[in-house]
C-alpha cells in the first residue's frame, strides 16, 4: 500500500508540475499557432469521473508569426470532452514559451500576434474578439481531483500500516518480560494456588517440558515457554491474581 500510495503521489506531482508549466507558458508566452500531426494518450488522467482530464503526447507543427514551422513534441492535459479539437490535422491555438520554442501550451483563444487566417476557432466558427490565453483543461477540477485522491491513498496507507503493526508485529516477542518467557512462567506458576487439573493439562499440552511444579529448564528457549507462560497468566487472572 505504501507503494501504491507513493506510486499515485509521484504521479500527482508530475501533473501538478505539468500544469503549472502550461498555466505559465499560457501567461507569458508568445501568440502562435500550430497543427496537430500526432495524438495519442498517455494512459494518464485526472479530473472527475463525469469530467475527466487526459494527459496527451502530441506532436505539433508550431507556426510563430515570421518564422519557418517547426515540430515540437510535448504532452498536454485536456478536458474529455475538447478532444475532438486536437485530433491530427487539427488546427490549433497555441502559446509558446518566451525563453524555450520547445515548450507550448495549447489554448481555444488566439491571439494578437496569430496569423490572420488562423482567427477561424477549431472546430469552426469565428472568434471575434482576443483575450487572455484560456487552458484546455478545468484547473479547480484537476487540483482538487489531485487532492483527493492523494489524500485517500494516504488514509489507506495510514490505516494498512495501522493493521500490520497490530496485528502483524509479535510485540511479546520483541519486549519479553523479564528474565525472559521461561522465568516468567515459573514466577507465575509459584502463584497460582496448587490445582492438580491445570498441571494435568499444562503436561499434556507441553510434553517433557518440566518434571515438577514450577520447575522449567531454562534451556527450553524462550519460543518453547512462550505458550506456556500465556497459559498461567490466564489461570492467574481466573484466580485474580497478577502474574507481574
């Protein structure tokens, strides 16, 4: 589970990372255009169940004003439902990184610096006026969707680890009483008053483990008196009796 938790985290930053480049290149970036010559999805995807966001590889033959085309690969979130605007041989609104050509992010608002003939929007219709660069992708619902489901796996986790450490963990095991399982038991048979039935079952259950009452070889190993040591406690406790 804490794999899988760590899994989807990394997987969350790298969108989280992705979508803040493209809000940036979106914000600062050059009016340009393009075309799509290849789209293929990532298998990776955020959002909702009713609107989700897909992560696309495309590939994108930029188009800035005064400049030969050139091919830029990059991945691009986009909601579910605007994927028909970036099939291949689509036009396409784009921004272009001021400082790297190589980073863009693709938009359904042209801009002031876009080739005339590119004002028609994909998909069709005109847009008559310019604004501000607008993703492709809903931003609230992609970080919330993020947060969710980061916080989810966490709480699993959490709850996972919870369940192995309680019930997976020997802590008996790990902090013996003192003097270790086999003197424990003896302290505790010393107590428990003389019952001739409890010894019959304590010999039956163990065997050759002692000779007489309360006498244990400590060469036995604490693991061979662990059963046993459990076994006078409860008896102690039906004599209300503490064993410590």
């Amino acid at each position: 589970m804490i794999g899988v938790f760590l899994f989807f985290w990394r997987d969350t930053r790298a969108r989280a990372r992705l979508q803040r480049r493209l809000l940036r290149v979106l914000a600062t970036g050059q009016a340009a255009s393009g075309q799509i010559l290849r789209m293929e999805p990532t298998g990776k995807m955020g959002g909702t169940k009713a609107f989700p966001i897909l992560e696309l590889s495309l590939d994108v033959e930029v188009q800035l004003p005064g400049m030969d085309p050139y091919m830029v690969k990059t991945r691009q979130l986009v909601d579910q439902h605007r994927l028909a605007s970036v099939q291949p041989r689509q036009i396409v609104f784009l921004r272009v990184d001021r400082k790297n050509r190589k980073q863009i992010a693709l938009t359904d608002t042209p801009g002031e610096e876009v080739d005339p003939s590119y004002r028609e929007a994909p998909g069709g219709g005109k847009n008559p006026s310019v604004g501000a660069a607008t993703p492709l992708f809903h931003t609230d619902r992609l970080r919330q969707s993020d947060l969710a489901v980061v916080l989810a796996f966490g709480l699993l986790s959490l709850a996972m680890i919870f369940i192995a450490l309680r019930f997976g963990v020997d802590w008996e095991a790990l902090s013996p009483p003192p003097g270790g399982f086999c003197a424990a038991a003896a302290r505790c048979c010393e107590r428990i008053p003389q019952d001739p039935g409890v010894e019959a079952v304590v010999k039956q259950l163990t065997p050759g483990l002692f000779t007489e009452r309360c006498v244990i070889p400590s060469d036995r190993g604490d693991a061979s008196c662990k059963g046993l040591y459990k076994h006078y406690v409860k008896q102690a406790a039906e004599h209300q009796i503490r064993c410590d």
